[in-house]
C-alpha cells in the first residue's frame, strides 16, 4: 500500500465513525451561524484561492468548491480571510465551521482536527528560473543553495525534515505567503521554491513567466476540508455533498475551468 492509499484508509476509518447524515433539514444547529457555513480561508494562494483584480471578491478553486458545498447544504456561504499561522487555531475556538484552504491531510492533522473525504491529488514540486546554472532533480540536489517554501505548511515539514535528517547545508527563507516566494525566485534572491503542484500550476500558467518545475519529489499528498475535532454532524454532511458533487460533474468542472484538467478523479 503506498502512501496515498495508506491516507485514503486512514480517513476512511476516521469518517466510518461518523454516523449517516440525514440531510441538512434534519440537523438543528449545523453549522456556527444558522443558514450559513463559515469557511476559514488564506486568501492569498493562486489558483486555489485568491481575490480578484477587485482585491475584494475570493476567487480559485477552494472557493468555487466552497460555494458548491455550502449550496448542496442549502446554506449561504461566508468567507474569513485568515493567515495561515493561525488557521487551525480558528476552526479550534470556533471562528469558522471548517477550512477550505488547500489543507493536506496528515495523520498527525487528524489527531487534533477532523478531515472530509479528499477532493484533489497535491505533490511536493522544487521550481526554479528557467534561466537557472544549477537545476536540482532530486531534494539532496538542492544542497548548497537558497530554497524557499511557505511557512507551515507540508512543503515546510518535508524541507525541515530533510535537511534535519541529513545534515544538508541550505540557506532557508520562509515566507507567510506563497507568492512571496514566488516573487523572490522571479528576482533571483533565491534558487528554488519547494511548492505544492496545485499552486504551481497557476504560476506556470501565466504567458511569459520565467519558471520551470525540474522534479516531483513526493506525490502522496491529498486535500480535504479540515473541521473541529468532534464535529462528526457537519463532517458528515460535507461528505455527503461531496459525493453528490462529483456524481454530478460539478467538482470536474471546477477543476476544469482551474487546472484545464481533472485533479479531482485520482481521489475518489
């Protein structure tokens, strides 16, 4: 069983203890503000969710993806902007219902946090100037250089983890936002971004952009919605509209209209 399969037993696990949702009418106090489903929210991390030319409409996949499930629920939906360092606290102290906000599931996340069904395969990318002298294909090629990853995030515990593991000698910059890493590569103060493929994807994307993905060094990563530990009644229900979600294409039109392609039917 490789690791994506180890993740998807895990949740299901996880989610067999969760009972059988009868509906949104029938649960009473669903969600933290009735008729409406709270989602925490980076808004800052293109394509999945970033605002618009308007800088105040949200818009990626996180959150069209949002939209839908909250509207399967019969729910409005209401966005909180949060930094990602303090994300989790916010679904613990009841901030928000839920994030939807390119959460990785991990084993050791859902331990404290409740997790959905996942609903898109990630990988682990290194990205770097096409114009770059040195290109690593593997992460011990990234010894000796300048990486940059966003804090606190999946990208940031493979990185600690390896450099901890073998000694490597790299000069790390962390950063609050992705796109400040994306910027420090486009002005060549770093050599490398370790990056998640989902948000690659919108950089390389763009016409003329000066980046290129020179290896995939880890691709068992899955997304999922991330609740309070506990709150088993709404994780229920998300699954519930997830499913239907996907039975009716809408998650592949999503991430059509997103990615150009389908990141959606590998993890189902």
């Amino acid at each position: 069983m490789n690791l994506k399969q180890t993740a998807f037993a895990a949740l299901a696990v996880l989610l067999a203890a969760s009972g059988v949702y009868a509906g949104p009418q029938a649960e009473k106090g669903l969600t933290l503000k009735p008729g409406t489903l709270t989602v925490g929210m980076e808004i800052g991390y293109p394509p999945m969710e970033y605002f618009a030319e308007d800088g105040k409409t949200p818009i990626g996949f996180d959150v069209e993806l949002a939209k839908a499930l909250a509207a399967k629920l019969g729910f409005a939906v209401e966005f909180v902007d949060t930094a990602w360092d303090g994300i989790f606290a916010g679904v613990e102290t009841s901030k928000y219902d839920c994030i939807i906000s390119s959460v990785t599931y991990t084993g050791e996340r859902a331990e404290r946090y409740n997790f959905t069904r996942p609903y898109v395969a990630n990988s682990q990318l290194l990205v770097v100037r096409k114009d770059a002298r040195t290109k690593p294909r593997t992460l011990e090629q990234v010894q000796g250089l300048r990486l940059t990853y966003q804090a606190e995030t999946t990208s940031d515990t493979m990185a600690t983890e390896w450099i901890a593991r073998s000694g490597a000698k790299v000069e790390v910059f962390e950063y609050d936002k992705v796109m400040n890493c994306f910027d420090e590569l486009n002005l060549s103060r770093v050599d490398v971004i370790l990056v998640d493929s989902v948000v690659a994807a919108e950089y390389l994307s763009r016409p003329g952009n000066p980046y290129e993905i020179t290896a995939e060094v880890s691709n068992d990563e899955v997304l999922a919605v991330c609740l309070k530990k506990g709150n088993d009644a709404l994780t229920q229900a998300l699954n519930t509209a997830l499913d239907e979600l996907y039975a009716d294409g809408t998650l592949q039109k999503i991430s059509q209209d997103v990615f150009g392609t389908d990141v959606v039917s590998s993890v189902r």
